[in-house]
C-alpha cells in the first residue's frame, strides 16, 4: 500500500513541476474534442445537447483544477486527499443531477434533489474561488460551476417545474419589495394606463379633501386644483374618482360587524341564491335533455332521409327491370309475328305445289309444325315476359307502399322532434330545411313515377303531325324530347335528358321511333 502511495505522489511531483506543458496539452486535446463533437453534433441534428454535455465536462475541469489548486497549494494536503476531495464533489454532483432527472421524468418536479446540484454547485464555486490570485478570478472560479448547474437546470426543467405538495413562498422577494417601495406596480401595465390611473387617483384625493375639510380657503384651493384636473380628465374617468370617493366614505359603514337582523338577512339571501342556482341547474338540465331529444328526433328524420333515397333507389331499379322485360317481350312477340309470317308463306308454298310432288308437300308439311313448335315457344316466351312484368309491377307496389309507410313514419318523427325543440328557433330551422328537401324528393319522385293507365289516351300532334308511339314511354314524355329536340337540334341525347329531366335511354327510344316514323327530319 505504502508502494501505491509513494508512486502516486511521485507522478503528482511529476505532473507539478509540468504543470505548463500538461495543461497545454488539455487545452489541445479539449479543443479537438470539442471540434469532433462540434462536427458530430452538425451531423446528429441536435448540436445543443452535444454542447451542453461539453460544457458539463469543461465545467466540472475547470473546478475540479480549482479545488485540486486549493487542496495541494493552499491547504497543503497529500495529493491522495486530493485527489479524493476532486473525485468526492464532482461524482455527488453528477449522482444527484442523474437522480433529479429521474424525478423529473416521474413527478414532473426535480425535487430535493434539484437543490443539491444547487448547493454542491455553491460549495464548489466557493471552494474553487478561494484558488484566484485575483478578484477578477476569483468571481470566475465562483461562476463556472453556477453556470454548469444552471445550463443543466433549464435542460431539465424547460418552461417550468410543478411546485411540489410541501413547496414554499418567500414573504419578501425582490418584486415584492419593488412593488412595496412604489418602484413596480403588479401586472403589466402600459405608459397610457399608469398615467390614467395615477390621474384618476389624483382627482379622486382633491374631491375627498374638497368634501372634508373644514376650511374655507382650503375648499377653495380644492376647487382651483380640481378645476385643473379635469381639464385633462373625460367623463370615466370623473365617474371612476366619485366611485371612489363614496368607496371611502362608505368604508366605515361596509366594514361595521354584521347584527343578528344582518346575519338573518344574509342566510335568506344565500338560500334564496342557492334556491335559484338549483332552479337554473334544473333549467339548464331540462335544456340540455330538450336539446339532446332535438338531436336524437333530427338523426331519426335523417336516417328516415336515407331509408327513403335507398327505397327510391331500389325503385329506380325495379323500374328499369320492368322496362327491361318490357323490350324483351317486344322483342319476343317480333320473333313470334315473323315466325307467323314465315309459317304463312310456308303454308302457301305447300298449298301450291300440293299437287306437284309428294316429297314436298311432306317437306313443307314439316317445315309447317316446325314453324307451329317457333310459334309456340314465342307465345311461351311471351306468357313468361307478361309473369315477370307483372312480378316486377308488384314489386314496385309493394315497393311504394313500403315508401309511403316510411314517409309516414319519417313525418311522425318530424313531429315528435318539432314537439321536443319549440324553444329553440335553430333546431327547427333545421328541422325545416330538411321538410323543404324531402317534400322536394318528393315531388321529383313524384314526377318521374307516372302510373300506368289501360283507359285510352288523346292522340298527341307536334305541328300537326301525330307523335309516335314509343314502347315504355308516356306521350307527354314523347312529346317534351321532341319539342327539346326541336328547340335544341344540336344538343345531344345526354344534353336533352337533362332538360326534360328523364334517362338516355327514354330518350334514344323516343328519337329511334321518329327516325322509323313519318315526322320532318328537323324534330
């Protein structure tokens, strides 16, 4: 041990009387760590932290050389105490700087052990203070490690730290003793409001010496000065020195104890208050639930909405089903009238060369039935289109009738949430504006479902000339794409739906029958 002992006071006799070359060498080697994690902490994109953890290790540098100067020099203790002392003050820093931090991340405070970096930071500072030769020095050696705790504790803390449960108020602050001397004034106040106040708090001392004073020639010295006042002064700001003059008059009567028949009075006063806070909480209550009914009665009417675009949309559906089946019947009996016609002149073939050949009177005996099978099957087809039209008829019945048991319902709704939400204007508004927009689905519903009728019609014309009839579409129908068509030639078939608000397809129906009836091309 004694070995140990000897070789380290050797290497401390060593490293004395080198003291200038080592510390040129720290200096060279500090300055190009600082420059590596200058340039590592550009690359990292947080240069602060890399410099803060510098200037930590800088600053616990500069004061453990500051306590090691005083330790050996000074106080001429053995290098091993020393050496013990820089590492003693240096790792209870660190220590309690890592314990706050993890009191900060826990309790949103650093804690007890803030105020120890604090403290050891002072001891520190002074300890290092007492090895400068001169003041200049000496307040240097006192602020590194100041300097180094306070960098650490706005890292730590950032805006602001939460007090803890058993923190403290100092009675006697620097602000408080600005404030008391009449240096500051509390809050933020601009040159115009403090110039404002300290007026109106002349005004008001000239009006309360003018109401109390007995002499005469001091009334009038009153009057004089407060003439000159109020040159200056407006009308708030008069009103805010009367207010305060009757403020001090009335002090002594505002201030007197309250009796019994005060006291009596005041308790009826705080329960009629809390009568009234209970009957607004009731009122603010029954508001909110006649809100909340309002809320649920306008969410039931728009999902009403919705279920009834859907329906409509199903309709919208079913009826271009049936106009579907309706061309495909069409088209059924077409094949069933040519296969009519075709067995006719089969028929008419055989009755002519009945007596000619044998071989061919069975040929067109044979072609006959086969044509009787086409017929058939064409009258079957057509047997199966009218089922699926009248299937489909159905469907759209049921349909609508399912529609008009919604909008019932929907309009039971409307009335349920018009009951609910009389006192309140907007919501029934609201409520308004979408009764204007179903009524207006309606009626666009309305428009485009014409019911079918069997009973016959009036022959429709466009110029005299009688419009054709179009399989699926209604003559009024007809009759407004021709009259669009006349008006708009050059628009095309999509342009046209639109204004007569129907499909394309009604209208490339309607425009087919012209071209394949006798109307004048321009129509």
């Amino acid at each position: 041990m004694n070995e140990v002992l000897d070789i380290g006071e050797s290497l401390m006799t060593w490293a004395n009387s080198h003291r200038n070359v080592l510390i040129l060498v720290g200096l060279a080697i500090t300055v190009l760590l600082l420059a590596l994690t200058v340039r590592r902490a550009i690359k990292s994109g947080q240069p602060d932290r890399w410099l803060a953890r510098l200037s930590f290790l800088v600053g616990f540098a500069w004061s453990g050389e500051a306590m090691w100067e005083v330790a050996t020099q000074r106080l001429h203790l053995s290098h091993v105490f020393a050496g013990f002392a820089f590492f003693l003050f240096e790792s209870q820093m660190a220590t309690a700087m890592m314990r706050a931090e993890r009191h900060q991340a826990l309790h949103h405070h650093p804690g007890k052990h803030g105020r120890s970096v604090w403290l050891i930071a002072t001891i520190a500072g002074a300890i290092a203070a007492m090895a400068g030769d001169s003041p200049v020095e000496t307040v240097l050696r006192l602020v590194v490690p100041l300097l180094v705790a306070h960098q650490w504790w706005v890292g730590l803390t950032g805006d602001g730290t939460d007090r803890p449960a058993d923190a403290i108020t100092w009675t006697w602050t620097p602000r408080r003793i600005l404030v008391t001397l009449g240096l500051a004034r509390a809050g933020e106040h601009d040159l115009t409001t403090v110039n404002r106040e300290r007026h109106v708090r002349a005004i008001a001392a000239i009006s309360y010496r003018l109401h109390s004073t007995p002499w005469s020639w001091r009334r009038t010295w009153c009057h004089a000065r407060l003439r000159r006042l109020a040159m200056h002064a407006d009308d708030e700001m008069l009103e805010d020195a009367r207010a305060r003059v009757e403020r001090v008059w009335q002090a002594a009567a505002r201030t007197r104890p309250a009796d019994t028949a005060d006291q009596t009075l005041a308790a009826v006063s705080r329960k009629e208050a809390e009568v009234a806070a209970a009957e607004a909480e009731a009122a603010r209550m029954a508001e909110a639930e006649a809100v909340s009914w309002a809320q649920a009665a306008g969410a039931h009417a728009e999902a009403e909405a919705s279920r009834r675009v859907a329906l409509e949309a199903e309709v919208e559906v079913h009826r271009a089903q049936a106009e579907a089946e309706a061309e495909g019947r069409a088209k059924a009996e077409a094949e069933a009238e040519a296969a009519r016609v075709e067995a006719r002149e089969a028929e008419l073939r055989a009755s002519r060369l009945h007596g000619h050949a044998e071989a061919a009177e069975a040929d067109a005996q044979r072609r006959a039935e086969a044509a009787e099978a086409a017929v058939a099957q064409a009258l079957q087809a057509r047997d199966e289109e009218q089922r699926r039209r009248h299937e489909a008829e159905a469907t759209a019945t049921a349909t609508d009738k399912a529609m008009t048991r919604e909008a019932r319902r929907r309009q039971a709704a409307e009335a349920d949430g018009r009951r609910r939400a009389e006192a309140y204007t907007a919501l029934e508004a609201e409520a308004a504006s979408l009764r204007e927009q179903l009524s207006e689905s309606q009626a666009r519903g309305s428009r485009r479902v014409r019911p079918r009728t069997s009973s016959p019609r009036e022959q429709l014309t466009l110029d005299g000339v009688p419009i054709p009839e179009v399989t699926g579409v209604g003559p009024a129908t007809v009759l407004e794409v021709l009259r669009a068509r006349q008006a708009h030639p050059d628009d095309t078939q999509k342009q046209l739906a639109e204004r007569v608000q129907v499909s394309d397809r009604t209208v490339r129906l309607v425009l087919a029958a012209v071209e394949r009836s006798a109307l004048p091309a321009g129509v």
